[in-house]
C-alpha cells in the first residue's frame, strides 16, 4: 500500500474536514499517476471519499449553526428558542436524510466501482490467458511446420535419388539395347554382304565355264570342219544346226541351274530373316512380361508388333494381310502343334485393350505411347477379324 501524507486539517481537534475546492483531490490524482490500483489503494480512495462527504455535511451544520445564532440574537428569548428548535429539529432531520442518502449512493458507488474493477480484471486475465494460448499454438504450429518441411525435403532428395537411379540404369539397358541391335544389323549387313559376294563368285565361275565350253565347242566344231570339209554342204549345215542346238540348249540348263542355285540362296536367306523376326517378336514380348525394370524405354519403332520387319515405322505398317502371314507362318516356333483357333485365342489375350495398357503403358517411353496405342488397337482389330473368320 502507498502512504501519502494527508492535508492539514482546518479545524482544531479530531474535526477532519475538506474544502469543496478539492484540496484532496491532488492525493488522488498521485494514487492514479503510479499506475494500477491494489486493493489496499482502492479502499483509502473509499476513505477520502467518505471524508469528504462528512466534512461536507459538517461544514453545511456549521453555516446553519451561525444562521441559528444570528436569529437568537434578533427575535425574543423563547420564541427564538422555540423557532431554533424547530429549526435545528428540522436541520438534523435534513442532515440525518442527507447523510443517509450519501452513505447508499456511496455504498452503491463502491459496488459498482468494485464490479468495474472485477470485470475489467477478468477480462484483463482472459487476454493475457488467450493470448499465451495463441502464442503457444503459433510456436507448436511452426515448429509442425518446420518438421514437415523438413519431412518433406528429406522425402524429396530420397525420390529424386531414386529416381536419377532408376534413369541411369534405363539408360545403360537403352543403350545394351541399341549396341544389341546395332550388332545385329552390322552382323545382318555383313552376312548380305557374303552372299553377294558369293553370287559374285558363282557368276565369274559360270562366265569362265561357258567360256571354256565356247572354246571348246568351237574347237570342235573347227576340227568337225575341217573333217567334214570333203562332206556334202548339206551334211555341214545339218551338224551345224545340230551344233547350234546343243549351244543353246546347254546355255537354257546351265542359266536356269544358275536361276535355280540363286532363288535357293535367296529363299534361304528369307527364310532365316522371317526365323528371325518369329524369334524376336516372342523374345521381346517374354522381356515385356518378365521384366519389371522396363519403365519409360522402350520406343515405338522396338516394340514387337506382329509383322515381318524389325521395326515399324508408323502405325500404318499394321495392314490386315500383314498380320495374317505372321500370326500362321511355319517358321513360329511357338505354335507348332496348334491349331488356327488356338493360336488366336493367345494374340486375343496378348492384345487385348485393357490387359495391353495396364502391361505396355509404364514401360513405353514419353511421346511414343499414342503411336503405339494406335498400332496395338489396329493389331487387335485384324486379331479379332480373323477369329470371327474362324
């Protein structure tokens, strides 16, 4: 509590009195000055106002007193004293009234002071309270966050690790791939290149063979002559035309034996081109099953559709009549001993839609997929025609 001294009285003895200038009224503005009001502070503040309003009841007595006197000294003795009794009879009445109605307004002006200040430190309580709750739940908000963030960012470099994985390793099977396949057509060139070499070699041997068999024929036929020479002109032309005969027919056998050895080499050299392509295309789709590595690889032109070339370059490679010649060609291994229908029944299952984009769609690389999406509908499409032909 803050002791503050109090004015000087202006009456002798215990009279405690207060002008109406306010000379407390300083007091209370230095209590207000030094900030909150305790309890203690509150009730010398109830004090000075009760004084005051004593000191003005008192002050109010003491000017009727004087009136009172002032009549006394003016009127006869009994009827002053019987007109100042009732005069101070009806003044201690008024004074008794006022100091009545004073101490209620008073009384009621502290309860109401009293619940001013209970509301207003409740709600200065509540404040502080809801602020520290926001302020709590501002830093455990915060700190969430900075966890998920960081949750997130470890998350993230573990996805970008793994995926940079994943590209490298696509790449380096991209790349076997491709020095697979380009072995394989310098292998394919090469061996082209033998053949033609040999046909080169079967040629000039036919060219020097018929050569001989012209020198020696002609030698014969000189000899003939000269043999002959005695012999009737008819006789010559006859042998003539004999020999001439023989050229011709000996030159029709050995050209259509040398057609014949060519369209053999070149029969065979189909036939080991399409075993190729049948053993391929089964290949590539056994990896496509198997393989659960393949992802965003394989391109339009390496996909295994069923056509006898190495690579489509469009969807309008898949013709009806293409489709037909590979699905039932001999040279498949894997449908001997099947019958059309069966055979179908597997290209049906292989190809179809739904099974096909839930297999194909991971492993096929970005951009390349409508094209092939288009091309596998063609090859469900003639699949499915030659089953109804069935």
């Amino acid at each position: 509590m803050r002791v503050i001294a109090p004015p000087p009285s202006r009456f002798p003895g215990n009279q405690i009195y207060v002008d109406r200038d306010d000379a407390v009224q300083p007091l209370v503005d230095q209590l207000k000055a030094q900030g909150p009001l305790d309890k203690d502070d509150q009730l010398m503040l109830q004090g000075l106002a009760r004084l005051r309003i004593e000191a003005m009841m008192r002050e109010a007595y003491h000017n009727q007193a004087v009136v009172v006197e002032n009549a006394i000294a003016e009127f006869p003795r009994l009827d002053r004293y019987r007109k100042l009794k009732e005069a101070g009879e009806r003044k201690r009445r008024a004074m008794r009234e006022q100091r009545e109605k004073a101490l209620l307004e008073k009384q009621a002006e502290e309860r109401r002071a009293k619940e001013r200040l209970e509301a207003l430190h409740a709600a200065a309580l509540k404040r502080d309270m809801e602020r520290r709750r926001r302020e709590r739940q501002l830093l455990e908000e915060e700190r969430r966050r900075k966890l998920a963030e960081a949750e997130e960012q470890r998350r993230r470099q573990k996805a970008e690790a793994e995926a940079r994985r994943r590209r490298e390793r696509e790449e380096a099977e991209r790349l076997a791939e491709l020095e697979r396949l380009r072995e394989l057509h310098i292998r394919r060139l090469r061996e082209m290149e033998e053949q033609k070499r040999k046909e080169a070699e079967m040629r000039r041997r036919w060219e020097e063979l018929q050569r001989e068999r012209e020198r020696q024929m002609k030698e014969e036929q000189e000899r003939a002559a000269r043999e002959a020479e005695e012999a009737a002109r008819r006789a010559r032309e006859e042998q003539e035309r004999a020999a001439r005969e023989e050229q011709e027919r000996a030159a029709r056998e050995e050209q259509e034996r040398l057609a014949q050895e060519k369209e053999r080499l070149a029969q065979e050299d189909a036939n080991m081109h399409l075993r190729q392509i049948c053993d391929l295309y089964e290949r590539k789709w056994t990896e496509l099953k198997t393989n659960r590595e393949l992802q965003n690889i394989v391109s339009f032109f390496e996909f295994p559709f069923p056509v006898f070339t190495y690579s489509c370059t469009s969807p309008s490679d898949i013709t009806y009549e293409r489709v037909r010649e590979f699905l039932f060609h001999p040279f498949r291994p894997s449908i001997e001993g099947k019958s059309r229908k069966e055979i179908l029944k597997v290209e049906v299952l292989r190809w179809h839609p739904d099974k096909f984009d839930t297999l194909i769609f991971p492993k096929m690389r970005d951009g390349e997929w409508e094209a092939t999406k288009e091309a596998a509908g063609l090859v469900a499409r003639w699949v499915t025609r030659l089953m109804a032909e069935e």
